[in-house]
C-alpha cells in the first residue's frame, strides 16, 4: 500500500460538487484529488538562511512553569524570537517530570526538552529583591513577557503589568492562567485538564454510553499558548503602527470554548449536542471501523463520495438509490450503514480496505500509532521531525508546523541547561563577573 503524499480535502455543502470544480479538476472518476503537490526545493527556493525567523529582533522574556506558557514562549521562539526563560534556582518543574529521552544523563525530561527548544535559561530568584531588580531591568528592554502563574502572583512582587509598564510603557505582556486574569473564577488554579472539563469538552469526549474522557495531549495548555503567542504578534503589530503596549489576558477555558466548533453558542440556544463518539451529527456513514489487522477512520462528507464508495463495498445499486444518495437519507440510515461497513471492513486487513478506497480517491485514514507516524516519509519530508546535538546526544524534536518559503523555522538549538546563558545575558546588560559572582553566592542566580 501506498498512502499518498498529499491530499487536498475540498468541502462544499452543495450537493453537485461539479457546479463548482471543473471536470479536469476530478480526476479518478470525480474525486476532489489535487496531484499537482509542489516540489519541496522550489517552495523553499526564496529562503534566506541569514535570519532565526520571522520575528527575529524580538525579544522575548518568559517568566512561565509546565506548558501553557512555555508553549506560548516555544512558538515565538520557533518563528525566530530571542526568548529568556527566567527560572528559579532548581529549575521549572518541567525540566523533573517523567517519561525521560533515551540516552540522556543526567535524564532529561521529554517536556521541558519539547517546550523549551530555541531559547535560553537564566536562574533567577524572583522571591528575592535582588532577582526582581534584575528580572525589572531586563524587562526594560524587551518587547514582550510571558507569565503563566495564578493571577495577582507576579503583581504581589511588584512584577505585573502595572509595575513592568513604569519602566517600559510599550510592554505586550501576556498573562497566561485558567480562568483569566478577572472573572468569577479568575481566583482559581487552573490545569489542562481542569478547563477540559469546565469548558464541556470531556461532557462530549468518549463513547456514547461510556465515561467522559480528557484528551491525550496537554489541550488546553497547548491552545491557551497558541492563542497568547498569536495575540503577542497581533500586539507588536499594532505596538509598530502606534507605539501601544497592553495586557494581553488568556484563560484556558476561553481557548477551549473558543475552539468548541461553536458548542458554547448552541448550548446556549438550546440546541441538543449528544456524545457521537468517532460519528459525526452532521454526515453519515463517518465512523471508525475494525479492519482484520488494525483500524480505518472512514469520512463520507458529500453525496458524489458515496456514489464512488458504494461500488467498493461492492453494492453499487445503493449508488443512486433515493434511500441512500443523498446525505439527508444516509444520516437517516446511521446505524444501517455502519454494520453494512463494518462487515466490509472486518473481511480485510487496513492494507486492503485502504487499497480499494485509495484507488477511487475516498477520504480514509488507517489509525496508526506515533511509532508509525513517525517513520512515514510524509512526515519526514515536512520536517515534523528535527534533531538537535546536545553533549554528543542526537536529540529528536517535533518541528514546527507552520512551512514559510522566505523565513523557514527550524528547532535551531536544544533545551539550554538550567541557567545556561545567565552569564551572557547579565554581562550585556553590564553586570560585570564579581558582582554575578556574588549574587550567585547568595543563590539570587
């Protein structure tokens, strides 16, 4: 089996795809298919290798724990910015939680070296005066700070917005915490897996009759770091055209209701939402079938995709059939559907079953695990997997996602050491190797 490069996935709610894609764009018997894949080397032929990124030149100062700041910081410092993460003394938290990478010793955590790539360490002990001198002259020069603590924390030691603004009023300073930095819960300390739950998505994660189920991945924390590290580019942008800092506010639980697909918004006019499992309210058949040998995810979205599916499964009267062409008469037909499929499936293996659909152009995925995806040459291609060298180590990084022909990204340095650029970052700013040696002394740094 071979699993195309590249896929074009082409949605219309109109029922006669045709009307709106030319014939010499459905190749194989109609399909939405686009062959016509770009050559990696021509995509990045404009690229300049002079620059980190698009956001070089912009400073970054993350004062951020586990992975929702960090990942704001992460994504900033992948599109090129000069991020310095502030620690204390023993190091973020991230750097201590399991699994650990193969190889490393002392181990080294598989969180704080994903989040925490392209950018550098500096040990500072923020509950002392001292290390909140420096962390205020620091944030003097730069354009943006990344926090994550619970509200009011960092303002109780003279470090929050208010405070960072006297000595640098254009600031962009995002807050990153669970609830917000104000609202009826804003008091409260918040998780991933907390918004998860607050926000309704673990009340529709899971089969229909079983349990609620929280995400495989940090969800939340991941969204709350996208959405601060988009804002912090919206904000330099509007700081560039007008010379305006501000307060930039992200709460878990508003990533998660934002990137509910509108769920708040129903709910809220009473519109039913029921637990689908791997189906979907809207189309039918889509669902998750057992093959001899693994899975196949299955997605039937428009009516001409069920005229070239029905031949597959070798029932090709249902083609046209009034009980079955269109998506309204198929949603009726759910379950009747879903055991038609899953007897065809459950006589193949996944190799088979994605054969047959991959030759009329279906929508279709094996399910398959990361060990998987991570030998496929697609992924390879794209760059999804990076490798760094750390003390003779080979260290594997999932690379970022965004692909910019004239400003590539790249995992360009490893997770620093605990206070790895202390030094460097002090000595610019003029604090000369007797006096860090004394505030190392008194464990400030």
């Amino acid at each position: 089996m071979c699993l195309p490069s590249h896929f074009s996935f082409l949605v219309s709610l109109d029922p006669c795809p045709s009307l709106l894609f030319p014939p010499s764009f459905l190749p194989l018997g109609g399909c939405w298919y686009d062959f016509h894949a770009m050559n990696k080397a021509d995509f990045f032929a404009q690229a300049r290798a002079d620059l980190s990124g698009p956001l070089q030149g912009v400073t970054v100062l993350e004062a951020t724990t586990t992975w929702a700041g960090p990942m704001c910081g992460c994504l900033l410092a992948d599109l090129g910015a000069d991020v310095i993460k502030v620690e204390p003394p023993h190091g973020d938290v991230s750097r201590f939680l399991p699994p650990f990478l193969p190889g490393t010793n002392p181990p080294l955590s598989f969180m704080h070296a994903s989040v925490n790539r392209n950018k550098r360490s500096m040990v500072l002990d923020l509950r002392r005066s001292e290390g909140r001198g420096i962390f205020k002259r620091i944030a003097a020069e730069v354009d943006v700070i990344v926090e994550n603590f619970r509200p009011g924390k960092l303002d109780r030691r003279g470090l929050g917005y208010e405070s960072i603004k006297e000595v640098n009023p254009d600031i962009i300073y995002v807050s990153i915490s669970g609830f917000g930095q104000f609202g009826t819960y804003a008091h409260r300390a918040g998780y991933d897996v907390l918004a998860q739950a607050y926000s309704g998505f673990l009340s529709l994660s899971g089969e229909p009759q079983g349990e609620p189920v929280k995400a495989p991945t940090f969800l939340s924390d991941d969204l709350g770091g996208l959405h601060g590290a988009l804002a912090a580019v919206a904000a330099i942008r509007h700081r560039d055209r007008t010379g305006e800092g501000q307060h930039v506010d992200i709460g878990l639980l508003d990533a998660m209701l934002f990137q509910s697909n509108g769920n708040l918004a129903l709910a809220a006019m009473d519109v039913e939402l029921p637990r689908t499992g791997n189906e979907f309210v809207f189309n039918a058949p889509s669902n998750l079938f057992r093959c001899r040998d693994g899975y196949v995810m299955l997605v039937i979205l428009v009516d001409h995709h069920w005229k070239l599916l029905a031949p597959v499964i070798e029932r090709p009267e249902l083609a046209d059939h009034p009980d079955y062409a269109t998506n309204a008469a198929r949603i009726q037909r759910r379950a009747e559907l879903n055991q038609m499929l899953a007897q065809w499936f459950a006589a193949r293996t996944v190799e088979e079953a994605a054969d047959l659909l991959e030759e009329q152009g279906l929508a279709f995925a094996p399910v398959r695990t990361y060990a998987q995806s991570a030998n496929d040459p697609h992924v390879i291609e794209r760059d999804m997997l990076q490798t760094t060298q750390e003390e003779g180590i080979a260290l594997v990084h999932v690379g970022p996602p965004a692909k910019m022909s004239r400003t590539p990204l790249k995992v360009r340095t490893a997770a620093p050491s605990l206070g790895q650029h202390t030094d460097e970052i002090l000595d610019k700013m003029g604090i000369g190797a007797d006096t860090r040696e004394q505030l190392r002394e008194a464990k400030i740094i």
